[in-house]
C-alpha cells in the first residue's frame, strides 16, 4: 500500500474492475477520488470487491463518490433500494411538513447506509438548487421552489447520512435552478442581479453542509466566469458564507467547462480559483494528459479537507443493515413514498 496525501484530481475509471493502468492512475500523486458511474457496477458484490480494491492502493485511502441522489440520478440499482426523486419529498412538505421532515432523514439513512455497506464513501447529495420549474437539467432532483422547505428536507436528509457516518454534498452552488439549459450540454447564463440570488444561496448559508459542488454557470452579477472558475464566488462561499469544508467542480468535462479551454486550462483555472477537487470524468485519454502535464503547487490543506470526509464511523454490514430497526422503518416509508 502506497502512503500518499490525498491530492486535487476526482478521476474515474472505464469498467467493473480494476485494470494495470486504473491502479496506476489511482495511485498519482495528483489523485484524491474516484468517482463511479452505472458502468461500474454489476452487483453488489462486485461493487463491494471494486471499492475493496481501491480503498487497499494507498493510505490514506482514496474518496470512493457517486452520484446517487435518487429519482433519475441514482447509478446502482438492482440490488439497492430505489430512492424517490427530491421533489417527492417538496410535495410532502406541502402536505405534511413533520412526515416530510422524518421522511428525508429515513431516505437520507438508506441511502448513505447501502452505499457504505457496499464500500462508497460519498454521495453529491442533496441538491440545493430551487425549482423554478424550466430547467432542463434540474426538475425534480430539486426539493422545492421555496428556500425554507429546501433548508428544512435537505437538513433532515444531511441528519440520515450523518446517522450512516456519510458526508453531504451541497450542489450546485449558487444555484443552478433558474437557468433553463443544462450544463452537461451547453453554458447557460443567468443575468439576475446578485440580489435576486438571495434566496438561491440562503441554503449554503443556513445549512452545515460537508462538501459543496460548484455550478458550470455564469452569473453575470458576479463574474464573466462559471463559478467553478471565478475566485469571486469562490471566495465568497469561503469568507462571506464562511463554508470550511471540500469545494469540488461540477465535472471539468461538461460542455458548460468548457469556457477557459481544453482541460488543463480547465484544472488550472479551478484550482486556481480555490475549488478543492476537480472532477475530471468520462475523458480517458484526457485524464493521462492531466496527469503527464499539469504540475500545480499543491496545498495541502486541501487535501486534508478532503481526507476529512473519509468515514470514521465503521459502516454495518448489507446483512447486519437487514435487521436494523432504523433501516426497516424507513424502507416502509420510502415503499410508500414511491407508491
């Protein structure tokens, strides 16, 4: 096992298990995480073997994510429990905010417990972003139009992960929500005055979140950058909002990067601007030219943000997860939940 700290670089690999070339990337010093898409998972216990795999290259160990939100955003399937769509939970609220409320921390549990039972570390969850109800990219992964119902579902669904020994993951900062094209595809702009963000960024101020991803989206109130790359914004969730935890970019490989150029200006211009890990995904080749070319003075305390966010709480066994009273209980709220 190599020791190594944790470096800036969030990488992913092609398959369901590891290859000569994924241990020698995984274990680059400019490596922290990897990120696991549908591709890489089978079954559970293949899952469980892959991230056994990875978690014994190097010490500390490297950050295992996905993104398994629920609702159409969930990577494992089969053998995990189908989590409802945020704005599942926004309706229940409306309804009956206490029920609602029980029901984000019980889905919140299920979801941070399977994935650790299985090995991961890490979900990007929740999504922050309001929903106002054009976006192409948001919709239903959103809990609701409103800040107040936003900050009380996802402070219950953060109370569930925290309850498995997961961190939460704020997204997409400051908001991606008013914005009608999606970023995987485009770059979308949003011509607000900062006044009018008030209530898309109340949620990153009110909430204690662990980790926040931000928006491949310009804000012409703040920068002629997407705030992945603008220092402004950057510096604002750290000094303004006083957020002390891991900043990561949205995936530097989506079409909304690609405002500062090909991808080493891409990692350069994000790391520049303070954001902790970058997510270079789904670009192979790109990633060994990364790796070969970019030569970043590394701060080292953001590597130990990121460290911060391995669990030290030991996870419960899949087997030992089926006879947990908590676990029972909220699958008969979720079962419900998706009726």
């Amino acid at each position: 096992m190599t020791s190594l700290p944790l470096g800036p670089l969030m990488i992913d690999i092609a398959g369901t298990e590891l290859t000569e070339l994924d241990r020698q990337r995984l274990c680059h010093p400019l490596v922290g995480g990897i990120i696991l898409f549908s591709r890489n998972y089978a079954d559970p216990a293949q899952l469980a073997a892959l991230t056994a795999a990875i978690h014994a290259l190097r010490s500390p160990r490297l950050l295992i994510a996905v993104d398994h939100e629920g609702g159409r955003v969930q990577r494992f399937r089969e053998g995990f429990t189908r989590l409802p769509a945020m704005a599942r939970l926004g309706k229940l609220w409306d309804e009956q905010p206490e029920a609602a409320l029980a029901a984000a921390r019980q889905v919140g549990y299920v979801l941070a417990a399977e994935l650790r039972a299985r090995g991961v570390d890490y979900s990007f969850t929740p999504v922050l972003d309001l929903d106002y109800g054009p976006s192409r990219v948001i919709g239903d992964r959103a809990f609701h139009r409103q800040p107040d119902a936003v900050i009380a579902l996802a402070a219950a669904l953060g109370e569930g992960l925290k309850l498995a020994g997961m961190g939460s993951c704020g997204k997409h900062f400051p908001g991606h929500g008013y914005v009608i094209p999606d970023s995987h595809l485009e770059l979308p702009v949003d011509d607000r005055a900062f006044a009018e963000m008030r209530e898309d960024i109340a949620p990153y101020r009110e909430l204690s979140l662990d980790g926040v991803m931000a928006a491949h989206v310009i804000y012409n109130c703040m920068d002629c950058n997407t705030a992945v790359f603008s220092n402004k914004w950057i510096s604002y969730l750290r000094n303004d909002i006083k957020f002390d935890g891991v900043v990561f970019t949205d995936d530097l490989s989506m079409a909304g990067a690609g405002v500062v150029g090909g991808m080493l200006n891409r990692v350069e211009t994000a790391y520049a601007a303070g954001c902790d890990m970058l997510l270079v995904c789904n670009a192979p080749d790109v990633v060994g030219e990364v790796l070969e070319n970019w030569q970043p003075a590394v701060d080292e305390r953001r590597g130990q943000r990121v460290e911060a966010l391995l669990p030290t709480q030991p996870a419960l066994s899949w087997e030992v997860l089926q006879l947990d009273a908590t676990y029972q209980a909220a699958q008969q709220t979720i079962a419900k939940l998706m009726a």
